[in-house]
C-alpha cells in the first residue's frame, strides 16, 4: 500500500508538471521580455551592461536614449506599450548585423557607417560671437628721446591718447620736435573717432584714416568718412574658406591628415561618416591626403586637391568698404 500510495504522488506530480506549469513556460516564451546584456556596437564594448529588449517574434531592440548615445539616426518607429515602451527595433536599420552569445549573454551588432550621425572634427562653423563686457577709460602712450650735441640739447617726442566706451573709440596723436634754431613745434598727427558693431564686425571712422588698398589700389591717407567690415575685431575669427575633409568609419579608427606628403594633424573617430572642418597650417595649393586606420590595422586613404586663399571668403561672409575725404 505504501509503494502504490508513493506511485500515485510521483505521477501526480508529472501530471502537474505537464499540464500546469507548461502553460506558464509558454506564455514565458510568448511575451516580450528585457534582458541585460553586455552590448558590443562596431567593436566597440560599451561601458556596463545595457538593457536590451526581445520581442515575442525574435526581434531585438534598444532603448531610444541609447541610440541618441550611440550617434545612430533618429529611429522612425518606436514601440509605445509593454515592458518594451520606448525602445527602438534594430531591424529597421538597414545593413545592421546581430549576434547573440548565450552563453556570455552578450549581444554583438554591426551597424552600417551611414546609420550612423556625423562626428565633426575641427573648428566647425565658426559664427561672430557676442562681445565681451566693455568698459570706459582711457589711456596715453608716449615716447621721448633727447640728443646733445654741440653744446645744444634736442629734444623729441610723440603721444597718443585714446578714451574709449561701449562700442566707441576716440583717438588723438601728436609729435614734438626742436627746431634747429630753438624753440620746438608739435605736429598733429590723426584724430578721429571710431563707432564698432562687434557682432558684425562692421565699424564707422570719422576723421584721420588709411584706406583700404583693395585688389588693384593701394592704401591712401585722407580726412574724412569711412565704413566697412573689420574682421580684426575678432583676432580668432577666420574669415576665408579652409578645406573640408570628409570621409566614414565602418569601425572606431585613426585617421592622419597630410599636406604635401607632411602629416599635419591627426585624431580619434568612433564609427560612422565624419567631417574635418577648418584644417590648420593650410596656405596656397597643393594635396590633402587622409589616411583612415581601423582597430584591425586596415587602411583607407583619400586625396584631394586643395586651394586656401585670404581673397576667398566662407560661405555667407561680406567684405565691404566705402571711404570718402
């Protein structure tokens, strides 16, 4: 009786285990569930482990805020219920790989370069900037030298003042000079007034001035009226059009920027299409050569021509000046 009693018990519980607990196996397997994987993008671990979703239908997705992480393109279609709310499919990108590790519960995707946001290096668009606080004040320079000879003491010199205000600078310059039959005499040298509009580096003269020379002309000094762009008013404002690199990484990489054979400047790039703005120790013609190498050693190189002038302005630049005296 024991034996039979302990037999029944055992199949009871097969039967359980067969009927009762296979429908909530099942519905385990049928429902969209959030894993925590160790997520590799382009050969690229990324720090600490990363949620990632799996769909009833074997589809894989990511939340949105680490695809903004990631530079990946804005997803177009976004899950909007369920435990996987706010996370984007992997499939809707084109070209992307995946591969999942079970055993390391990792997840391996390879993205193509174009899903990927520019990374821009350099510069980038430079734009005038707001001016600084400007104070008023004012200040002399001057200069003085005396020579003796033949028992007479000339004496020489010159001064500058200057009073400035917010977007305003006045200036009056002189120089002083003995005669050689005694007595001296200054000499007026400029006076004039200056109006700035620093963010649009255009500025009004009135008074002493020196023209501009222009292409054909050269510079005259005159009396009289003047306006025009000063780009010197912003000392690290480049004015000219400098050379654009461009170019993409199918995995994060260094790339080397050459100019006539001479490696001028190098950097990191992650994966993705990249842009180099404003090259430096650019002057004239000649070649650019960039050489792209990948974490496996692999090499792309890419050669342009190139031509940096101070006569070719940026796009949407306007160098103006109008003098009268």
């Amino acid at each position: 009786m024991p034996r039979r009693w302990f037999a029944v018990r055992i199949a009871a519980l097969a039967c359980w285990a067969v009927l009762g607990a296979g429908p909530v196996w099942a519905q385990a397997r049928g429902q969209d569930r959030v894993l925590i994987l160790d997520v590799t993008v382009n050969g690229q671990r990324l720090n600490g482990a990363q949620e990632v979703g799996q769909s009833a239908d074997g589809r894989w997705s990511l939340p949105a805020a680490l695809w903004t992480e990631l530079r990946w393109l804005t997803p177009q279609v976004l899950v909007s219920e369920g435990p996987l709310a706010g996370h984007a499919w992997l499939d809707q990108m084109p070209g992307v790989q995946l591969a999942f590790d079970t055993e390391r519960q990792s997840l391996t995707i390879m993205a193509p370069a174009k899903a990927f946001a520019t990374y821009r290096l350099g510069a980038g668009d430079q734009t005038a900037l707001a001016p600084g606080a400007s104070g008023t004040g004012a200040y002399a320079n001057y200069e003085l030298q005396a020579g003796h000879s033949n028992g007479h003491t000339a004496w020489t010199g010159g001064v500058e003042l200057v009073g400035f205000a917010p977007g305003t600078r006045l200036t009056g310059s002189a120089y002083y000079r003995d005669q050689a039959q005694g007595g001296g005499r200054w000499v007026r040298l400029d006076t004039g007034v200056e109006f700035s509009d620093a963010p649009r580096m255009r500025s009004l003269r009135l008074g002493d001035q020196i023209t501009s020379a222009g292409l054909w002309g050269r510079p005259a000094r005159i009396g009289g009226i003047g306006i025009g762009t000063r780009f010197a008013m912003q000392p690290d404002f480049v004015p000219f059009a400098l050379p654009t690199l461009r170019g993409e990484a199918v995995l994060p990489s260094t790339i080397d920027v050459l100019v006539n054979q001479n490696r001028v400047t190098s950097g990191q790039v992650p994966a993705g299409p990249f842009e180099w703005n404003q090259l430096p120790a650019l002057t004239g013609r000649g070649d650019l050569q960039l050489t792209v190498t990948d974490l496996m050693g692999r090499k792309t190189e890419i050669v342009q021509p190139y031509l940096v002038s101070d006569q070719l302005l940026r796009p949407g630049l306007v160098d103006f000046a109008v003098e009268a005296g």
